[in-house]
C-alpha cells in the first residue's frame, strides 16, 4: 500500500478499472483530495500488457481497443492531460474490421460508409444502410445523452424529450423498437443481403449480447456508426500505456494510490457512508465513496447487512452474469497469409458468417457446452503500431465471447470437460480455435511460435467483479439493462446509503472501455449545490 500519510479524503475510489481512474482523476482535477483503492498490485483492471508469449512480444492481455473512450464524454474532460502523461493513439483511416465465413464469403467496413456500402449486392441495402447510419447522426445526441446519462434522473426526460422533438411520434416508435428487437430480426427487417448481418452481428458480443437479444437492434446502427466516426484506436505501446497516462495525472494531482489492498468493508455511519476498510486500514471520505464492484459484492458482503434494503439485497443475490470469455495470444515469427488477400491489411476480424452461427455458439455456451464452432475475434494491433512485435514478426489478439464458465459437456464431443478449466481443456479449446483460423490462414502452423491461454477461471481470479469468467459485469439482456441496471430495485448510481456511489461495468451504461460511469458519477458530485447555483445565478457579471 502507497500513498500519504493522511487517512481522511474527500471521496475514496473503490477499484482502478476505466471508471475507477476517470472518477478519481476527475475528481482530483476539481481540486478534490481522493484515495484510490486497488485489490490488485497494479491499476488498470482489465487493462494490462504483458509479454505473455516470448520476449519482444507486447500482448494486450485483457481489453485493447479504444473506440468508446474516444467516442465518450470522458475523453474531452480528460484527453489533453493523459495526452501530456505520455498517452498516444493509432489508428486507421482505411479498411477497419471484416467478417469471414468458414465458406470464405467476406464483408468488410471501411472508415468511409460509402466505401462500405459499394460492397454491397443489393442497391437498395446501400441505401438503407446509409440511411440507418444518418437517422442515428441526426439524433445523436438524444441517443447519446441516453446512453450515456443517469436515466433515473430529470436530466434523462431532456433527451428523451429531444428525441421525440427530433423523431415525431412515428419515429420515437421505431426507436422503441429497435430497443425491442434483437441484431438479427433488424437486419432481417432492413436488408435483403447478407453483409450487414455478417458485419455486425457478431459485433453485439462485444455489448454483452447475442444476434437473438433485445436490444440488438439499437446497438447495430450505435456500433456501427460509432466504427466509422471514430475507427479503431489502439495505444501505442501497449494498452497498458494508457493505464501509466492516468498515473502520471494522478500522481499529479496528488491522489493516493493504495495498491495490493483489497477493501474488507465499507464504513458507515447514521446511514451515511464515511470511508472503507483496506487491508486493514481506515480510509475515511468527507464527501464520498465510489464503488467499481460487482452488485454481488456491494449488496452482499462490503456493506452492513441493516443498511441494504431487503428487495435489494435479495436482488443482488440473483444478479445474473452474462456468458464467459477467454483470451488467446499468439507470438508468430511473420504475418500470416490469408487466402483472401483482401483480410491482409485489416486490425480486427471476426470469424463468423453472421447472426446464423454466432447465434448457435451462444446458445450452446448458454447450455454450458464448448461451442463447436465458436465465433473468433481475430485482432491484429501490430498493423496500426509495430513496436508491439520485433521486427519482421506478428502476432495474434485472440478473444473468445461465448465461453461456458462451468463446461458441462463439448458441443463437438470432442473435449473432456470433467475437470473443468483444466491446462489440459485450455489447451485444447485453444487448438480448436487456431484450427478454425487455419481455414483462412493455411500458413499459421508454420509460423506459430508460441501461445499463451487466460481462461476464464483466470478472468475472474484477476478482477473478481467479472463474476463467472464474465467480463462485462453482468448479463446485458433487456431486463437487466438500461434503466433496470444493475438491479431493478437500485437503477440509479446513488444508493440509497447516503454518499455511497455504484460505479463499474456492471452499472449503466455497462461495459467497455468508455469510462462513462465513472465520469457521469465525478459530473453529479461536482455539479453546484442549489445554493451555489442561487449565488451563480444572482452575482453581477
């Protein structure tokens, strides 16, 4: 543990994932004194690189690209000073993600729509998917503001307000069924081809849901205008970079760092919240505690069991976790050759022909099976920044969404899954994925010098909010979303323990790496008191 001597700040920070350093640095930035607390011995969360495979070899072992925290209201407040801490970005303006089927059909994005839509078959696909990008663009803000606001607040009744300003009754109701639809009955509805399906569909893994899921049918057109505005960005050097830009503000703004300290317990008095207990020391916060953790942990075990409301408490004891995930990285001694030369230049690749097969691997993962051919996601971060392999070689970002947590049984029957996540079944789930990259790559076992497996059981014991392998913080299925996150009865960021505030993947706006919790929370606690307000309102200019 680290950090001044004194043991009273304004507000205590619980948990240095994305949301965790927004809050603390923004907080600090306004002139707040604040203590981060970290479980861990370093910050970060799922933010980590690792030479993982062999030496030279720079893998970003967890989360790696950065698209929502670019796109995000945090980026503005913050960007300039993690900029000056050493923060850089790279990115391409071309080619920026595809899609290849086991039968070698392909769909591809470009940064620019136009581009992407000349792929298309059908004319009026181009259309409709162009239209679908601008009717977003023209209520950007209203969906955004959504999307990233405290909804059960007055200020949510604004965008609403503007989208039903901006859209007419006709157009708020399709907005409200979009929400109601899943990724593949909106491409269905909109779309005589298959490229849009095949494009996006397996893009809802990375917001927690799968093709069938309400819901889906919002977060296409939010995904994919979000890709072309705002690309791919990667940091260079490493994600972990990103993490020692936000250290260096900190540090600046003299914020306590407390590492290898997991809080034991939040204090409260009268009702209030007045600090945490870490690693056997007292921290106690003036103002407030900000809490990254899952509901589980909150409801059920940080806090005194008289100060949590029954129906919440026996809410957070059900909180569902979504499906598990698994990385793989992959150290190879040149670029691979892929059959279709069109993949060769493109960062991220998902191995999938659509909403049909990644449809199948979520729901054999949902009945606890190894899917049998599992939806892969093939990321290449070396093309937009090659100090991450040495010279002449390449590597592979490999991330795997539709895991079973528990494995009772292979889909292929193939693996003995009896043990559980056993090196044994890791190693052998890893050969089943770089087979199916094989089909594309015929060159990939010649050129494979070395692989290294995080299992599920590894997410969890590293970051124990992703409870069952699941690193988005709970299932983002409709009823457990929104304005139900992250439980039905404690919606909103402020608890009903006075200065206690929930932050994290696991409340809205959910997971990635957009810090919007974070930063929403550090808005609300530094906007004006009413009193202040009444000053500001009536002091001359």
């Amino acid at each position: 543990m680290s950090g001044s001597e004194s043991d009273t700040v304004d507000a205590v920070v619980v948990g240095s994932g994305v949301n965790g350093l927004v809050a603390a640095a923004e907080l600090a930035r306004a002139g707040w004194s604040v203590a981060l607390v970290e479980r861990n011995d370093r910050l970060g969360g799922f933010i980590a690189t690792e030479e993982r495979t062999l030496p030279g070899y720079r893998h970003d072992t967890y989360s790696s690209w950065h698209p929502l925290f670019v796109a995000g209201a945090a980026y503005p407040e913050l960007g300039g000073d993690l900029h000056r801490h050493g923060l850089e970005y790279r990115n391409s303006d071309g080619w920026a993600i595809a899609s290849v089927a086991d039968d070698g059909r392909v769909a591809r994005a470009h940064r620019d729509p136009e581009q992407t839509v000349a792929e298309f078959a059908h004319e009026a696909d181009r259309g409709a998917y162009l239209g679908a990008l601008q009717r977003f663009l023209d209520n950007a803000g209203a969906i955004g503001g959504l999307l990233g606001s405290e909804l059960h607040s007055p200020g949510a009744l604004r965008h609403v307000g503007h989208l039903v300003h901006g859209s007419g009754r006709a157009g708020t109701e399709q907005w409200l069924r979009d929400l109601a639809s899943s990724g593949r009955a909106w491409t269905r509805r909109h779309f005589e081809g298959t490229e849009v399906d095949q494009l996006w569909a397996p893009w809802l893994l990375h917001a927690g849901l799968s093709p069938d899921h309400a819901s889906g049918g919002l977060m296409v057109p939010v995904l994919a205008a979000t890709l072309h505005g705002f690309g791919l960005p990667v940091v260079a050097g490493g994600a972990g970079a990103f993490v020692a830009a936000f250290e260096g503000l900190l540090a600046e703004h003299g914020v306590q760092v407390h590492t290898g300290a997991p809080v034991e317990r939040i204090l409260t008095e009268d009702g209030r919240a007045v600090g945490v207990v870490a690693a056997g020391r007292t921290i106690r916060a003036r103002r407030a505690v900000l809490a990254s953790v899952s509901p589980g942990a909150l409801y059920g075990g940080l806090l005194p069991a008289a100060d949590v409301p029954a129906a919440v408490r026996e809410q957070a004891a059900t909180h569902r976790p979504g499906r598990a995930a698994m990385m793989l990285h992959v150290a190879l001694s040149a670029p691979l050759t892929w059959t279709d030369s069109r993949l060769s230049d493109i960062p991220l690749i998902h191995l999938s022909d659509g909403a049909a097969g990644t449809s199948i691997a979520c729901a054999e993962a949902e009945a606890g099976l190894l899917p049998r051919h599992p939806t892969v996601v093939v990321g290449r971060q070396y093309l937009l920044d090659p100090t991450r392999v040495p010279a002449g070689a390449a590597s592979l970002w490999i991330q795997l969404q539709e895991v079973p947590y528990a494995p009772v049984g292979d889909a292929a029957g193939e693996l003995d899954t009896a043990g559980g996540w056993t090196e044994q079944l890791a190693k052998g789930y890893a050969a089943r994925v770089l087979d199916r990259i094989t089909l594309h790559t015929p060159d990939l076992p010649a050129k494979l010098l070395a692989t290294d497996v995080v299992t599920p059981a590894d997410l969890e014991a590293h970051n124990p909010n992703a409870e069952h392998g699941d690193p988005y913080g709970g299932a983002a299925e409709l009823d457990q979303n929104f304005w139900w996150r992250p439980l039905p009865g404690a919606g909103s960021h402020r608890t009903a323990i006075a200065g206690l505030w929930h932050i994290g993947a696991a409340t809205h706006p959910g997971a990635g790496l957009g810090g919007g919790s974070g930063h929403l929370v550090a808005q609300r606690l530094l906007e004006p008191t009413g009193l202040a307000r009444l000053l500001r309102a009536v002091t001359p200019k």
